[in-house]
C-alpha cells in the first residue's frame, strides 16, 4: 500500500507544479489573441495612413470594415492565412475598405475572387481546394 501513496503523492505533486505553467500558456495565448485582434483594425488605419489618408480617416475607414466584428473577422483571416501570406490579406482588406466594398471571407466565390486578384492569375486545383476548405471553415464561425 505504501508504494501505491507514494504514485498517489508523486502525481498529484506533478499536477501542482505543471498546472501554474499551463495557466501561463493560456493567458499567453489568450494575451496574444487579443494584441492580433488590435493589430488587424490596427494594420489596415495604418496601411491606408500609409497611402495618404488622414489618421483619424484612416481609423474610421479600418473601423467600419470590422464593424464591431474584429475578433471574428481575425479569426477569418487566420483561417485564409494558410492560402496567402497575411500581409498580403491586410493588404488587400485595406483597399477593400478604402472602396467600401463588403467583405465576404465566408464565400468561396468572394475568396476566391479575392485570391485572384491577388495573386494577378489563375488559381490551381489545389488552391481552390484550399479556399474551399477556408470558405467552410469561415462559414461555420458565422454559425
């Protein structure tokens, strides 16, 4: 019996000290979410600054694109950011802001309007495969 307390004690102590270490993980990641949510409306005011657009036009321009929609519409970006660099997304969303045009990461055709235009060519089989998987993806954090 002494040696199934000693497995008893010496897994509950691992669970102590590996549980401190978790919590950090999760508050890092969660602390990270949170910058990227900020620095998504963030990049597009500053490409769009960048093009020569007033600060304050900019932030508003950036602002009416997420519409109160920052954490979801970064989630999409995520999700396409396996098919294009992000860079090139923010890009991309800051002329579709500054033309007002509505944003659709949640529609194939969109993404894959979108991807082309981008790209300046013709999409393969395996990326619209992708976008295909991207657009579902998307649709789904709509619900």
């Amino acid at each position: 019996m002494h040696r199934h307390s000693f497995i008893g004690v010496s897994l509950l102590v691992s669970i102590l000290a590996i549980n401190p270490l978790i919590a950090t993980e999760l508050q890092d990641r969660v602390q990270t979410r949170i910058n990227s949510v900020n620095q998504l409306s963030g990049s597009i005011a500053a490409i769009l600054h960048k093009r020569g657009l007033d600060e304050d036009a900019a932030d508003e321009i950036a602002d009416s694109l997420v519409d109160g929609k920052e954490v979801l519409l970064t989630q999409m970006v995520d999700n396409l950011a396996m098919v294009l660099p992000h860079e090139e997304i923010v890009e991309h969303l800051s002329t579709i802001a500054l033309h007002r045009k509505e944003i659709r990461l949640d529609s194939y055709d969109h993404l894959v309007n979108m991807v082309s235009q981008i790209k300046k060519r013709s999409l393969d089989k395996n990326t619209l495969g992708q976008l295909n998987i991207v657009a579902k993806l998307n649709s789904q954090l709509i619900g």
